[in-house]
C-alpha cells in the first residue's frame, strides 16, 4: 500500500461506525464570538478565579501550536496527556472484541493497557538485539488484519530511534501512530514533515519531557483535519482545564525554556555516559536518543534494591528485557548520588 492508496481509500472505512454516527458536544460558547456575554448557561458559580469551564476547543493553544509546529490549528488535537489521545485513538478505530493493534516489544506499556481495556487484541513486534523492526518481521505480521500501529521512536524503554518511518506508512494498512515524547533529545527529523503526505499518519507529540511540565498532563496528537475530527467527537468535552492550558501557553512563551532544558539534559547524558565506562557493575548502556538510559547490569536485582534502599527511584525492566534497568537523566547532583552508588555496588 502507498498514500495514494490510503488516499483513494476514505479514512472513513478504518473508523467504527458508531463513531461516524456519534455527534459531538459541542460548547455553545466555545463555538461562536461574543462582545461582553452574561454566563448562565452552564449552571456554574458566578463566584470564583476559575468559576468558569474551560475552552472546550483550546483555541489560544491550538493556534499557538499551529505557529510553532507550521500546521493547521484543525490538525491539532490537545489531550489530558498523550495516554488520553491512546485511548480515544484506539475508540476511533477499533471495534471492541473484533480489531487488534501493533506495537512493539518491548515499548510503551500504555499502547497494550488502553487496547486491552478497550477490549482490542494486541500483536507483539519482537525487536532484534539492538531494539530495531525487522522489517520481514514486521510484513509478515501484518498480513493479520490490524487498524492501528503504534511506533515509539525513540522508543521507551530502548532509547532508539526508528529509521524509515515511511517504510512502515508505506506497508501499513490502517492508521501509524508515530509517539514522539523523547523527539527533542534525539536530533531526529520529527514525522510532522510527512503529515500532508499520509493521511493514514498520526504524531504524538508531549509537554512532559522536554519543556519539563509533566505535572499539567498535556499531550498533542497532530493528523489531517478527519483524524483531528474524530478525536475531537469522542474526547470529553473539558478534558484539559484551564490551569494546564495557561501554564502550558506561558511556557511556550518563555524564551529558551526549550533549548535550555534540552541543552542541560544532552550535557548531563554525556556526562553519566562517560561515568558508565568505570562501573563494574554494569555490563552493557545500550544507545540512547532520550532522557533516559537502558543499562543492562550484573546481579540486576542485589543493585536494584540497592538503589531503592538509598531512595534513588529507577525502573526496573527485567525480566522482561533481562538483566536490565531504565534510568533517567536527573540533574547533576541527582546524577552525582547515582554514580557514587554504582560504584560501591
């Protein structure tokens, strides 16, 4: 399959049909322009800093992302985090006990937990040693029908990023879903420059990472204008309130907020990189293009508890990636306490 194909084909075909049935809630308010309006429409407190409902369509953000990401505020949809727009992506496009989704093994936990709630099945792509696709593996797994593909790059737990993104865009017959929360920190291309190209695309993008606002849960998922559409008829009405919308504007506004946090985080990478060489408990720092390292170690559980007793908080990915822990990149006197406990381990 190539675009033409998928463009040929309505993206329409791919959706559930109640979806298409289903009329979205629409704010009366949010949807049309008033001079000095009286609010007693919608049974809130007159009284009050944040008496009144949010945008329900996010316009202020939508067209400020529009400015910084060169697309069209109708291509952008805002949710309570990305793990929000997994899930109503997944509402969109897959009928319950009928369609199944892809992901990758090992990758983001959230893909599998949203489909498996939703009751969809969910197909594993084992990633060779070094954490790529193979891509015969993946041709032959998708010969299964399947509606959504899920591709983390750089991927989370690995670090590594995913080349030849169009090749799977290309392959896949139904909807890529390319997540890049860690795009920032890998000096890669991000998928938005092929949004115009497929329309079977769909970028995640985060605020949690690199601008460093994990704590407003915002997350953004960029497509054409019927992929945004659908998303925006099946997401709750007010699913980003008002505080997470403004301090997510002013941070957008604060200069250099971007560069500086990437900057500092690139920096203390390399810093804890060339540290891992003198580690004697570490066997293996597989390569990384985000905040975090996978680092394969010997006696992973006696370090493990190790660190936990010393309340330095790591993810522990064994057994299912063995022997193997993820740690993120912290400042320096939070990588300073790592280090100095790994080489008394």
């Amino acid at each position: 399959m190539n675009s033409t194909t998928m463009k040929n084909n309505n993206i329409n075909s791919l959706v559930r049909e109640n979806i298409l049935k289903l009329q979205p809630y629409i704010s009366f308010r949010d949807h049309n322009e008033f001079n000095e309006p009286v609010f007693l429409d919608a049974n809130e407190s007159p009284f009050g800093e944040f008496n009144r409902y949010p945008d329900s369509t996010q316009k202020k953000l939508k067209n400020k992302l529009a400015d910084l990401k060169n697309v069209s505020p109708s291509q952008i949809a805002i949710g309570n985090g990305s793990d929000e727009l997994i899930d109503l992506i997944i509402k969109v496009f897959c009928e319950p006990k009928k369609d199944a989704i892809l992901m990758m093994n090992p990758s983001f936990a959230m893909y599998a937990f949203y489909a498996t709630i939703n009751e969809n099945k969910v197909l594993k792509l084992d990633l060779d040693e070094n954490f790529d696709i193979v891509k015969d593996d993946f041709l032959n797994i998708i010969q299964q029908p399947l509606k959504v593909f899920f591709l983390c790059s750089p991927n989370n737990p690995t670090g590594n990023s995913t080349d030849d993104i169009e090749f799977y865009l290309q392959n896949f017959n139904g909807i890529v879903v390319v997540d890049e929360a860690y795009i920032e920190f890998s000096g890669k291309k991000s998928s938005l420059e092929l949004l115009d190209q497929y329309p079977n695309l769909i970028v995640l993008q985060t605020f949690s990472k690199a601008w460093g606002v994990a704590g407003a849960r915002v997350g953004i998922a960029y497509a054409s204008e019927e992929i945004i559409s659908l998303i925006n008829t099946v997401k709750a009405p007010y699913n980003v309130n008002s505080l997470s919308q403004e301090l997510i504007l002013n941070t957008i506004e604060e200069e250099n907020r971007l560069t500086n946090n990437v900057e500092n985080i690139l920096t203390e990478r390399a810093w804890l990189e060339e540290q891992f060489e003198n580690i004697g408990c570490i066997s293996k720092v597989f390569p990384t293009d985000a905040n975090f390292f996978l680092i394969k170690m010997e006696q992973v559980e006696r370090v493990y508890e190790k660190m936990l007793k010393e309340e330095i908080l790591t993810s522990r990915r064994d057994p299912a990636i063995p022997g193997c822990i993820r740690i993120n990149i912290g400042n320096r006197q939070e990588n300073e306490k790592l280090i100095n406990l790994l080489k008394t381990t």
